[in-house]
C-alpha cells in the first residue's frame, strides 16, 4: 500500500517535471494566463490520473466481494443481488414523467425543429434589418448595394459593371445603339408598367438610326424630331413620364423595380427575375449603387 | 423479476431486437414514407433534363457542387428557400453533394440563364473572375445520349410509377415520336438562346450536344419544375 502510494507519487512527479521543461524548452511566456491555466491544467491531470489509478490499484489488491449472490451463475461466473441506486431510480421516474408531457403537450409544439430556428432567426434578423436601415443615409446604401450587387448581379454584370463584354447590361451608360435599335423594331412589353406594351416598328429606317443615336449618346445635343414618336409614353426628356413607362435616359427606381420584379429578355439574354432574393431595402441600395455607376 | 428471462440469452436478444425493431417501424417509417412524396405541382424531369443529368453524373459537377440548401439564414440568402425532401422525389440517385469547391446548384435554374451558362462552360474565369472551375469545351461537341435517358424514363416510369404521359413507351418507334414531337422542340427553344453557331447547326440537323441537354437540366433546377409556381 505504501510502496503503491510512493510509486504513485513518483509517476506524478515525473509527468510533472516533463510538462515543466517542455515549458520551458519552448519558451511559453507564462505571463499569458491561457498559458499558465493550461500548464496548471497539465499538472492537475498528472496528479489526477496518478492518484485515480493507485485507488484502483490498491482497491483491486485489497477489496474482497459482499453481498447476496443471485440464484443464477454462468459457468461458475455468479451476481450480486443489488437494488437500483436512488439517483438512478428517480432520474428514469423522471424520464417517465417527461415522456407524458412530451407525447400529450411537447411534441410537435414545443419541440426542436431545424425549420424552426431558420423561421424564428430568419425573422427576428429581417426585423433588426429593416428597423437599422429605414432612414439609411446615402452613404450606408451605396455601400450595401455594392455587397449586394457583388453576391447577386456581378456573375453575370461583371464586377466593374461594364457587362463583362457583352454579357449583359452595361451599367456605366444607359443604352447602345443595337439595344434601342432592337427594342424599336421588336417592341418590347416585358417589364409591366402601366404603359403596356410597346408595338414594333415604332419608327424605321433612318428615324429610327436618329433616335437610336440620340438615346445611345445620354440624350444630348439636338432632339431629332422622330423622337417625338417616343415622347408620347416615354417623355420628352425620356424619363418615363413619371413612371408610365420605362425610363430611357437613366436607371431609376421604377425602372430598377420592374426589371427585378419581372426579369427581362433582350438582344443580349434573358435575366431573371430577383422578386424573392431582394428586399425592398436592398433594392433601393442597390438603384443607389447602379445609379453611381453610370455618373 | 426477470430472472427466467435473463437464464435465456437467446430468447433474451430475439425480445430485445423484436421491441427495439418495433420502435424503429413506428417512428421512422411513417416520417420518411411522407418526406419521400413529392411536393405539390413537382413534375418529373423530361427527357432531355434526364439526359442533362446524366452528363452532370458522367462529368462528375457532384465532386464540387452540391444540391441541397441547408435551412441556415447565409445559405437561404445567397442560394434562395432551402430544401424539401420531396423535392428529390423524381432524383434517382437524388445528387446532393458533400463538397462546395463551387456554389450549390439546388436552385441555379432561378438566377443563372442558358446564355450564361454557355458563356461560362466555354470559359468560366472570363465571366466569375478568380474562378476555379475548368472550361467544358467538349460538351460542346459530344453528342447527348438520349436514348439511355429516353429508356430511363421508361422504366421509371413503368416501376416506380413516375408521373410521364403516355406518350413515353418502350420501342424504338416510341422513342423516335417522342423526340421528333417532345425533345427536339425543347432543344430548339435553348438553341435559339445561345450563341455557338455550330451548336446551333447540330441542332437544326436534328442532333443534341451534351451542352444543350446539361443546359436544360441546370435550368430545370429550381421553380421551373413546379406547374403551380410557374
């Protein structure tokens, strides 16, 4: 018993020494606490381990069974008889308990769900958001349209927003002359504004390269008279008329809502619609980053 | 108490596999026969999808994108509603994935187009910059295989009750009607979106590169396949 004990000690001493020189061979600053909790840590564990193994050790040598043998034994291998110990016996009348709660009100109400904690996080953040940006300043939307433009849009609208050559819409200008070209001779009746649709062949042959020209270069310089073919819907200043129809000198919100509402196809592909992925907030950051783009 | 049961350890095991086996049964049986149903409005893939598909197993997007959209807020922001069980009820062998080396594509089909999907096969650094993914050129040009995909129809339909109209039947003659009056149709409709004259050519002929059939199975996945939300 002693000897155990002793060697115990000795064993402990050992684990301890080593964890100190391996301390102090790679130079641990022990000023850190984390570095001194986990050195005390390491020597807690030695002298636990050590002495939780000699009161084994010394249990097996010493103790002798007692008890009543069950009637029953296995190849000469018997059993005690022993009653189920208190703490046990109330934890499994516990579990009995709290089955009948769970079956008759726990589940499925109050139970654990996956759906659940998406719904419950999903909304208590959309209510955070919307109440920490319902007066954001010009400065916070830029911003946030950005991030939201580089997740969504850039895949296709290039990181830059030139339309990553021809890919897509070209945010820096309005429109080239093939797309107003393409829209007069096709008519174009995708984006559901109150206008409705627009018929082909509004204007032809060289009114329409005039008009197209004009648009293409931001509207500037002399109205060619032809436009006034697309000032009844669209204005004279090609802004829309206030929303009516789709705004042909720059993006602005509506035009920015009805294209991320119903997605559009044009001479240079189809996009798709974003009603679900973006929030009215979002959207109205990102017009206010798109509109950055083009002045 | 138990002392006549527990001299039998034979019997003593039959009993324990018998209540434990039963407790199986009647908790996860009826959960999973309700989930494997598929949600409302979901249609089966048409047969140039299954074709698509076969070419997303040959190639192996598996290795780097995966189909299923964890119920987490950042995977429901970026990849849109996250996923129902019922929605791979039509999957055989349903292709969730277990590595993103690339995006999830559960639902790619509601925010990429056939015109983007061929820019990027054809080089997918010129259009998401910093991008890994290597250029399918060859789909390009490879032939999809129709009549496998054709014949899986069949007999998914056939053994597992899959919902396909009647116009998908064993036989060659069948098939040649169902391709003439249902596939080609399809194939031409993505065609005319996309720029490569040669694939545009191999169309008209009345032959389907992999592209066009890969392009209508990744647009397939997401809100297309649903007849209620369309």
């Amino acid at each position: 018993m002693n000897a155990l004990i002793g060697k115990a000690l000795a064993f402990a001493a050992v684990l301890i020494v080593a964890t100190i020189v391996v301390v102090k061979q790679m130079n641990i600053d022990l000023s850190d606490p984390i570095n001194l909790l986990t050195m005390i840590g390491a020597i807690a564990i030695a002298v636990l381990s050590a002495g939780v193994s000699a009161k084994y050790i010394s249990q097996m040598k010493t103790d002798t069974a007692s008890g009543e043998l069950a009637e029953e034994n296995w190849d000469g291998i018997g059993e005690y008889k022993n009653e189920l110990p208190a703490g046990w016996a109330y934890s499994f009348l516990g579990t009995i308990i709290w089955a009948l709660w769970y079956w008759q009100f726990g589940y499925p109400v109050n139970a654990y769900s996956q759906i659940g904690e998406w719904n419950q996080e999903t909304k208590e953040y959309n209510q955070k958001f919307e109440a920490m940006h319902k007066n954001a300043d010009k400065a916070t939307l830029q911003q946030m349209g950005e991030s939201i433009y580089l997740v969504q849009c850039a895949p296709c609208h290039g990181t830059t927003g030139d339309g990553n050559n021809g890919q897509a819409q070209d945010f820096t200008k309005r429109m080239a002359k093939d797309q107003v070209l393409a829209v007069i001779n096709n008519g174009q009746n995708q984006l559901g504004y109150p206008m409705g649709a627009m018929p082909p062949g509004m204007a032809s042959g060289k009114d329409a390269e005039d008009i197209a020209a004009y648009v293409a270069g931001g509207m500037k310089g002399e109205q060619p008279a032809a436009f006034a073919a697309c000032a009844s819907c669209h204005g004279a200043d090609g802004k829309g008329n206030g929303g009516m129809a789709p705004n042909i000198a720059e993006y602005d919100a509506t035009l920015m809502n009805h294209t991320l509402q119903n997605g559009k196809k044009g001479i240079i592909g189809r996009m798709p619609a974003f009603k679900t992925t973006i929030t009215p907030i979002q959207e109205k950051a990102l017009t206010e980053y798109i509109q950055s783009l083009s002045n | 108490m138990f002392h006549w049961l527990e001299k039998r350890p034979f019997f003593f095991a039959v009993g324990v596999f018998l209540v434990i086996a039963f407790a199986g049964l009647i908790e996860i049986l009826p959960n999973f026969a309700e989930a494997a149903r598929p949600v409302e409005g979901l249609r089966p893939y048409t047969v140039l999808e299954l074709a698509g598909k076969e070419i997303y197993k040959k190639d192996n997007c598996i290795a780097c994108h995966s189909q299923l959209i964890r119920p987490f807020k950042a995977e429901t922001d970026r990849y849109g509603q996250y996923s129902l069980s019922g929605e791979y009820a039509y999957d055989r062998p349903f292709l969730w994935g277990s590595k993103r080396t690339g995006p999830d594509l559960h639902r790619v089909g509601n925010y990429r187009t056939t015109e983007w999907h061929e820019n990027h096969m054809l080089n997918p650094p010129a259009v998401v910059p910093g991008s890994i993914m290597p250029a399918y050129k060859h789909m390009f040009t490879n032939k999809a295989d129709i009549e496998t995909a054709y014949a899986e129809a069949v007999t998914v339909k056939n053994v597992f009750n899959t919902p396909y109209g009647d116009d998908i039947q064993p036989g060659k003659e069948a098939f040649e009607k169902h391709f003439k009056s249902v596939v080609l149709p399809e194939a031409q409709k993505i065609a005319a979106d996309m720029k490569n004259q040669d694939v545009k050519d191999a169309v008209a002929k009345g032959e389907i590169p992999e592209i066009v059939a890969m392009i209508a199975y990744l647009n397939s996945l997401g809100d297309s396949r649903y007849a209620a939300k369309k």
